[in-house]
C-alpha cells in the first residue's frame, strides 16, 4: 500500500465530515477505545507514582528509559515506581521500553576556566581526534578518532543539535579543518553529526552491552530500542548479545541516518518493529524531507505488520506551556492518519511542566485522527497489495478474514486468543475497525501487545478450555461495555490448546 493509496483513505472519510464531527464530545467508552499506542519517557517531571498513576489513566501504554542518561540505579529507582503505579492499576500492562544511547559523536572540553566559546563566520576551525587536548574558539577535540578518514573536502558537520555548521576544508591523518558557517556559542561536550557519512562506530559498545545484560534482562524489560541502526547486522548482532536470556525481546531499531534509510528493507525484515527516530534524522537529511522519510518508514511497517513508532518533538512546546501549538497537533494526527501504532513523547513527559496534560493532549489527538479513516478501505488497500506478493500463511489468510467477517456482520469486537501475541498483531495488520481483545497466559505477550495499535490486552491465567476462555473475554466485553447482549463478536483461536503458531479457526459469536 503505498503513501497516495493510505491518503486517499483518509479523504474519502474527510469529505464526509460534518459540523458536528468538529464540535461534538467524545465519551469516557469512545476515549478507552483510543487505537493508536503512546510511549512517555520517564525523568524527573513524572517519575512520582502519584504522576505515574494519573499518566496511566491519561493514557500511557509503554515506559521508556533513556540510557543516554543516568545510570543503572537511578534507571532502577525509576522501575521501581513505574511498578509500584502499576500495582495502582492492576488492568493495566504497561510495556517496558530501554532506549540505547548507541553510537555517538561528541566535542571534547575546553581550557581551564573556559565554559564556552563564541564562534564566527567564516572563521577557521580546527577539530582533532586526541580527545584529551582542550579547546578553544580555534581548535576543538572530538570523539571519534576516525573522522579524517570518514570527511572529505566539502562535507558538513552539524554540532550541538545543528546549533553550528562547518564545512570541512582540508583532511589530515589526525585532524580536520573547517570553515564555520555561521555565528555560534557552544559549551563543551556537544553532539556531532556527520550528514551523508557513514559512521564506522558499533551500534553496541560496552556500554550498551551492559546495560542489556546488567539491568534489561534482570529488570524483565520487554523492548530494546536500537539506537542509529544503519543495517540487518546490526540487529542480528543485539540478538547474539541477549543470547537465551534476552530472546523475548522486542527490537526495534532507530532509523536516524542515511545509512538506516538506504538499507531500511533489509532492517525491516530483521527487526520486532522500527521507530521513526526524527532528531537526528533530521540533522542527517534535509528537515523538508524528514516528513516523506516518516510516510515511507509507515508505509512500509504497514504492508509487514510491523508495529512503527513516530517520535521526537511531537508536542515540544508542552516542555514548558500547558497547551501544545496548533502545528504540534496537526503533527500527531497525520502521524496517525498515515498509520503509526505509537507516538511518543520524549522531554515532554520526562523533564516537563505538564506530563500529565501531555499525555491527555495525545490521547485526545489520536482519538479524532483515528475518526477520520476509512477502515474498510484500508482493509482493502493492504489485502490487494498483500496479496501481490504471493500467498498467505494460514494464520494470516484466518486474521485477514475475521477482519473482513467482523466488517460483515458489524462485530463489536475482535476476540484473538493468542499465546505469542502472533495472532493479534496479524489482526492489527488489516487495519479493523473494531477493538482486538487479545487474550494471553504470557506476561511477556501481554506486555509486548502494548505497542499494537487497536490491540487491548487480557491476562489469563491458563489456555486450557477454550471456550471458557472465550466466555471470559466476552464477559469482559460486555463489561467494559465494548460490547453488549445482540452483538455478535468475531473469535480467532487454534484448534489446538497450547499450542503457539497454529491458529486456523475463525467463528462468530452472538452475545446472550
């Protein structure tokens, strides 16, 4: 399906929308049906449980740790509230997502007594690869000591968030030398950024390696994601790390750089999930193309059935203010008009005034996004294209037409019972405009369906009886009023118990 196929979508719903569609309420049943998933990273501004507890109810789906700060122990103190919030809110499985700090560039410090230089335009610059000379406004250090070999004349370099700009002049075994192209003030230890350039750095270096083995797999965390992934070997690489004990993660790699984009189908095949990571990858392409990188990458996760996350900025302005811009809003909502699962917020929640609005901001946004599709027409659109590509497996042909049974007979809901989560993610795929009750025994599922947009999961204790099981979700259903006694409600299982892999059976459920 590709970017025109997904928009039109989008305007066959929009020229049917009405004054009333703009000024009606929504009610507290439509804000718990909200598809698209939200990611808040966790920092100071909300790692409180009382705060924790309110994000919960404003909607949080999935936690995230940045380790590209703190260390383990503050990771950990923070893991510790984020379950004690969840003791709070026992129906709620909230995933448990380590960010890596990855591969990264940065200035080196400056003379003694010097906290920051100004620089001017058109001035040289010398950097150096010995990372112990101090600085000054002439000559600069940095991290990576093959940067002679990774420049050439003419290549830019971006440093602290683009904030200055120099243009590489002259290349030498252990420097390079630079013209600034714009008035700048830097302090020290700023990131760099090389466009166009291929970074030879490892995407896991010792620090990373630690923090998956140290503190991810003994925390029980459910995702990793990758940071500057630039190809499949890069993921295949992190699985060899986690071994055994780290199987059960979900990888999601960061697409952030050129090398990420030119090499994101081989990086799709690999990887659980791809986030959309739009800072640097905006310092790495033109900011103009940045919005056409995010409507590829979706499209793309969309036609796999990969879960896509779209992150960096999307309410910014709410670090500081209780109400986002008009643009940050627009922003969010084509990000879910274009078919992400997730959004995410980064300093917003982990270093802002109003965590708490943000989250509630977000989940308002995607709710309305999400009015505006055209489910069946989606549906159609990636079963054609789909099915260009050959034939389906036998639980995806039984997914793909309990969506379209579900469509048929008007289904409250979509009930999958699903030991790996397979099942509910193969549902999602197609787009359905009813909820997906997926019902596991496995924490880990439950936790991972957490970032599947449309997905809701129910724990069970045990995938004996299937049709016990069946009554029980239905009951919740009707409790949660998804669902009420008339409807009819599509199920999805195997025909075998306890076994994962082999869902074969679909059947329509009337509701007593």
């Amino acid at each position: 399906m590709n970017t025109s196929v997904q928009n039109s979508q989008f305007m066959n719903k929009a020229q049917r929308i009405a004054l009333d569609d703009i000024f009606r309420s929504r009610s507290e049943l439509e804000r718990s049906l909200r598809r698209t998933k939200i990611i808040c990273t966790m920092g100071p501004a909300c790692w409180d449980v009382e705060t924790l507890v309110k994000m919960i109810d404003a909607g949080m789906d999935v936690c995230r740790l940045n380790f590209s700060h703190g260390d383990h122990e503050t990771h950990g103190e923070c893991l510790k509230r984020v379950r004690e919030a969840m003791k709070q809110r026992p129906e709620k499985k909230l995933g448990l997502l380590l960010d890596t700090k990855g591969p990264e560039i940065r200035t080196g410090m400056f003379k003694e007594g010097v906290k920051a230089i100004e620089l001017k335009k058109g001035q040289q610059l010398k950097i150096v690869t010995d990372y112990n000379f101090l600085g000054d406004e002439n000559c600069i250090a940095c991290t990576y000591p093959k940067l002679p070999q990774t420049v050439k004349p003419g290549s830019q370099i971006l440093i602290a968030d683009g904030s200055l700009s120099v243009k590489v002049m002259d290349v030498q075994d252990d420097h390079v030398i630079t013209e600034v192209m714009n008035n700048a003030k830097i302090g020290e230890r700023k990131n760099m950024n090389l466009p166009g350039a291929k970074v030879d750095l490892p995407v896991c270096g010792e620090r990373e390696i630690n923090d998956f083995l140290a503190f991810g797999i003994p925390n029980r965390m459910h995702f990793i994601a990758a940071s500057f992934v630039q190809c499949a070997q890069d993921i295949r690489d992190i699985r060899k790390i986690l071994g055994d004990a780290g199987r059960h993660f979900k990888i999601l790699p960061k697409i952030e750089n050129q090398e990420g984009l030119i090499h994101f189908d081989e990086i799709l095949a690999e990887a659980d999930g791809v986030m959309i990571a739009r800072g640097d990858m905006g310092m790495e392409i033109p900011l103009e193309k940045v919005f056409l990188a995010q409507k590829m990458i979706i499209s793309k996760c969309n036609l796999v059935g990969k879960p896509v996350i779209v992150a960096t900025q999307m309410l910014e302005s709410m670090i500081n203010a209780p109400r986002p811009t008009r643009a940050e809003v627009s922003d969010v909502a084509n990000a879910v008009l274009d078919g992400c699962d997730c959004v995410m917020l980064s300093g917003e929640s982990a270093n802002g005034a109003f965590p708490v609005n943000a989250v509630q901001m977000l989940s308002r946004t995607c709710l309305e996004a999400e009015s505006c599709l055209d489910y069946p027409s989606l549906y159609k659109a990636i079963h054609s294209s789909v099915t260009l590509t050959g034939s389906l497996s036998v639980p995806e042909a039984v997914c793909c037409s309990a969506v379209e049974s579900a469509e048929d007979v008007n289904a409250s809901c979509i009930i999958a019972l699903t030991e790996t989560g397979l099942t509910a993610r193969l549902l999602a795929k197609y787009k359905p405009p009813q909820i997906i009750l997926a019902v596991s025994a496995s924490d880990i599922s439950i936790a991972q369906l957490s970032f599947v947009r449309g997905v809701i999961p129910i724990k069970v204790d045990s995938f004996q009886g299937t049709d016990s099981i069946i009554r029980k979700a239905v009951a919740h259903a009707k409790d949660r009023k998804y669902a009420k006694p008339g409807d009819s409600v599509v199920c999805v299982h195997g025909i075998l118990e306890d076994v994962s892999g082999h869902t074969n059976l679909m059947k329509i459920v009337n509701i007593q």
